[in-house]
C-alpha cells in the first residue's frame, strides 16, 4: 500500500454548504504535504442550491439555507446545494 499515491481528489461542495472551495484549495496542498495526496489534483464541483415549499410545492434556486418560496412562504426544504461530499479518489502505482 505504501507504493501507492493519490492523484486525483474530487470533491462536490454545495453553495449552501458553509463551506468555502476556496478556502479547501488553499488547505489542500499544505494538509497534503508529507502524505500519499502531496501533489494531488483536487477537483471541486459546486452545486446549486435548491429548495422546495411546503407550502405550495413549488422547487426554485435557492440562494441561501434559510431560502424563501418566491410565493413569499418561509416553510422551505433545502433539497440540493448543501453537500460536502468525496466523490472519487483515483490512485496510482507510485512511479
């Protein structure tokens, strides 16, 4: 196991997730340093929000995790955009 290396770690973070991609890119490559992920690629993909109203049933874009229904009711279900989630970790045969 110690021949093998990290190449690619892909990652999905919400936009209503908290946190911040920028931030994880930052960290990522100090964090790595002196494991099997030093020199990794790190792919983040940021889906949107969504949410749905209890109250009319209505699904819209959702800009923030306390999201009003356009119909102006505030009984909202997030229901996308609040992942933080790895989504795949290719490794390799250390060369």
């Amino acid at each position: 196991m110690s021949d093998m290396r990290v190449t690619v770690v892909r990652l999905e973070i919400g936009k209503l997730s908290g946190v911040m991609p920028d931030a994880v890119r930052f960290c990522f490559e100090l964090a790595g340093e002196g494991t099997c992920v030093e020199g990794a690629r790190l792919d983040i993909t940021e889906p949107e929000g969504t949410g749905e109203c209890r109250a009319c049933g209505a699904v819209f874009p959702a800009r923030d995790p306390l999201a009003l229904c356009p119909c102006g009711s505030a009984e909202v279900t997030v229901t996308g955009g609040a992942e933080l989630t790895i989504k795949a970790v290719e490794v390799a045969d250390h060369v």
